[in-house]
C-alpha cells in the first residue's frame, strides 16, 4: 500500500521571518490557472497529525478526467478540463439529477465500484452519472495523495460552475459522493461553491446542537462521505477535511475506523449531519484483521517498493471498501433496509437494541 516509505523523505520549508515581537508565518500559495488557488494555511499543519505539506502536482500531472454517463448511454463519453465540444456532445441533460462519483488513495478497486454504483444508480433513475479519474495525484506516495486532493477538489468545483453557468444547472442537483480522500475531495468542491461560508479554526467536534457561528445554508445539494480517510484528516479544523458546511447534508459511512496503527484507515470522528456506524463502524464482518492481512500480504511477496498487490490489498481494505458496498446496496434493495439508532456510543447501541447480533 505504500503509504510510508516515501512519504518520510519528502520535506515542506516552513518560512519564518524574525520580527521584534516574534515571527511572522508566510502562508504558500499555490495557483492553478483559472480552477484557483490553495493555501497551506496553520489549519493545515499540526506537528503531530500533518506535520508536513509538500507543494501538490501540477494539474497536467495528476491529470483529471471525468466520464458522463446516463441511461442512453452507459459507457460514457471522457473529457479533461473544459472540452465544450465532448461536453455538449455526452447525453447530460440540465433537467436531470447529478452525481459525481470520487475515488479515493491509489484507486485499487475504483473500477470496481465506479461500474457497480453507476449502473445502480442509473437502475434507480436517469441521472447524469459523472464519475472522477484522478490517477496521476493518486497513485503516490499517500502524504502526496492527500495533498493532490485540494487540487482535484478545484477542479470539480470549476466543473459545477461552468455547468451552472453555461447550462444554467441548479447546484441544488448535484450530489457528491466520494469514497476514502474522495470523501475530502468532496468537501474541498463543496466549500468552494457559491453560499457556502468556511469557518476556520473552530473546534473540529461539530454538533448539530452547537453548530458553527454565522453558518450559511450551502448551495451544493449533498454529499455522501464513503468511510473519510483518517490520516493527516482527523481531528484538523474543517478547512482540512470534510464538514457539515460542505453541502446542505452531508451523510457518512464509517466502516474501518480503528487507530491508523492497527491500519484502520477511515475516520471515527463524525464529520456529517449524519454519521452511520454499522458494526460499530470497525471491522466488517467476513473482513480479516487488517494487521493480519498485511502479514500475510508479505508472506506472499510484498514488495517494499510497489507495495501490495491489488489482490492482497483487498484484504487489507476490506473494511475500508464495505462503506461504498453498503451505499450501493442502499440504493438497489427496496425490500431490505436498515435500520439506525440514534446512540452517544456502540455501548449505548448494544443497551437499546440487545436483539440485534453481529459476526
């Protein structure tokens, strides 16, 4: 899975510049044409959690594209950038809903997924199905990935803007759903949609009770958080990961969500209007100890350098992909539904529904 090795050589300079009262922080910027800029601002540094921020790839390399598709046309048209003629020529329509589908680290099964909720989507109704290919920024060093996502975040965001102004589409259609940092990516396009206010620096432990001061009602519509990648995420102010302020309603779905240690590799923090925690939102049932898939990874020939084959990863990310299995499942069985509990804790799940047993 490669998410050390290389990530430990790469360095960010913090510049400091020494004044009479102490120092001055000077923040990089990054431009990238007409998308925008980012800023590595102090919510995007934490000694600890995101101790480093190396400058994100140039849009050429991570090079993102997008594919339409809908019912009169399930294998899709591809497009990079703004290409007017292939946009206009796919079968979007402005009088249908959207949703973007976006992938998360490495994308070892996203071709899986992508084809799977597409055509459940497209089973359940004639929506414009777009989904993300963000290979370049995402098949690196993880610590690179995370950083590449601000980028692809833009580039989404621009996308919703031409298409509202060029097709006059409502952003009240549009529903993002973004898998592991595809989940952050969401948030990141959420936030750079018109209406949307970003509360910086607050504390990360949303509630809808507290909420955030001078909160605004967002433009985008919805956004679906597929198990949010952890690591350089967790407990960082909103600007750094996804948040309730991204979209009207953000859901999420935590499924692998032990200590990074023991290669949990989603979040438990709840970073949504709703957040669903099925089997406690840990270990899956039929998944392995993800330790002990690693082990076993490497006692089948793990390479150091390229890390885990796809078919070993699997077995590590099992609990990590079920979040996009069981959203896809919501969406094609209309005779078995779940069922949710509000619960401050599992402990006070397990008191209130003690008929209900897990594997």
């Amino acid at each position: 899975m490669n998410w050390f090795p290389s990530t430990l050589l790469k360095l960010c300079l913090i510049v400091l510049i020494p004044k009479s009262i102490g120092f001055v922080f000077i923040v990089p910027r990054y431009c990238f044409d007409e998308i925008g800029c980012i800023e590595v601002t102090q919510d995007f540094i934490e000694p600890l959690k995101r101790p480093i921020n190396p400058a994100p790839f140039s849009r050429d390399k991570i090079g993102v594209s997008y594919t339409v598709r809908s019912r009169d046309d399930r294998l899709g048209q591809t497009f990079m950038g703004i290409d007017v003629p292939i946009i206009r020529s796919t079968t979007f329509r402005a009088t249908k809903q959207t949703k973007i589908l976006i992938n998360g680290y490495l994308d070892l099964d996203g071709d899986t997924w992508y084809s799977d909720m597409v055509n459940a989507l497209l089973d359940l109704d004639d929506f414009n199905v777009i989904t993300v290919n963000w290979e370049g920024g995402s098949r690196t060093d993880y610590l690179q990935a995370a950083v590449n996502a601000r980028v692809v975040g833009l580039e989404i965001a621009y996308l919703m803007e031409w298409l509202k102004d060029t097709l006059s589409y409502s952003a009240s259609n549009f529903h993002l759903i973004g898998h592991s940092l595809g989940a952050h990516i969401a948030g990141y396009a959420g936030e750079r949609t018109p209406d949307v206010q970003r509360i910086s620096g607050l504390d990360p432990e949303y509630t809808l009770v507290q909420g955030y001061a001078g909160e605004r009602t967002p433009d985008l519509q919805r956004i679906s958080g597929l198990d949010p990648a952890e690591p350089l995420f967790k407990g960082l102010p909103p600007s750094v990961r996804l948040d309730p302020t991204d979209a009207n309603f953000v859901d999420v779905i935590h499924t692998d969500s032990d200590s990074i240690y023991l290669l949990g590799l989603g979040m438990e923090q709840a970073v949504g209007h709703v957040d669903f925690y099925p089997n406690n939102g840990r270990r899956q049932p039929g998944c392995l100890n993800p330790l002990e898939a690693f082990f076993e990874g490497v006692g089948q020939g793990f390479d150091y350098i390229k890390g885990l084959s796809p078919d070993q990863s699997s077995f590590v990310t099992c609990s990590h992909s079920r979040s996009h299995r069981l959203f896809i499942d919501s969406i094609v069985s209309s005779t078995c539904t779940y069922d949710a509990y509000n619960c401050l804790s599992y402990e006070e799940f397990l008191q209130v529904s003690p008929h209900y047993f897990f594997a």
